[in-house]
C-alpha cells in the first residue's frame, strides 16, 4: 500500500497590508518564516512575532494542503493582523510540494 501523501512547503511573510493603518505590532515587512512539512524555519537576521504567528498557524495545515483550485484556501493568501489598529498582512505563499510517508508521522498504522 502506497502511504504517501503531499504537503506544500510554505512562505509566512509580514506585509503592509493595510497601508492606510501603520504598523503597530512591531512587524517588520519582509519578515519571514517557513513551514516545511512540520517544521517551522525561521531565517538568520529575521524575526517573527509570537502573536502573529499564533494568528496565522491555525490556516497552515490547511494551506498545505492541496486543494481544488475553485477552493478559497486556494485563492486567499493573506491573514490580517488580528490588531485592528494594525496594518500588518501575513501573506501565506504555497512553495513547492513535497511527498512524505504516512508511517514516517503517525504511529497508528494504515487499515
């Protein structure tokens, strides 16, 4: 039995969304962090608040996976910074998509 399955790798970045509201919250456009399979990966020299991250993390699982392309998972790549005073974005980008095996995650064997 075949007990693969495919996750995108992702790119979590700090924009200005909202350019009419300032940054609030300490973001920093360009900060960034990645999420390769179930590791997070945040590059020398770059930061990432525990707030913001904690607003974008529960749209990670989804946004790895694939999806159909009529999917708003699919389609909507930015969540706002939950400060409504804040004009931070943190766009998700999907990178490329990797195989992992089901037996490498999950100790619970396949039926």
């Amino acid at each position: 039995m075949n007990d693969t399955f495919e996750l995108y790798d992702l790119a979590i970045e700090v924009i200005h969304h909202d350019p009419a509201k300032p940054l609030v919250c300490q973001h920093t456009v360009g900060d960034v962090f990645y999420v390769k399979g179930s590791v997070i990966e945040i590059p020398p020299g770059k930061t990432f608040g525990l707030y913001a991250m904690l607003a974008v993390l529960p749209f990670v699982p989804a946004k790895q996976r694939p999806t159909r392309d009529t999917d708003w998972m699919s389609t909507d790549g930015v969540i706002g910074c939950t400060d409504p005073h804040c004009g931070a974005g943190f766009r998700i980008t999907r990178l490329e998509a990797k195989s992992y095996a089901h037996a490498d995650h999950s100790a619970e064997p396949l039926a």
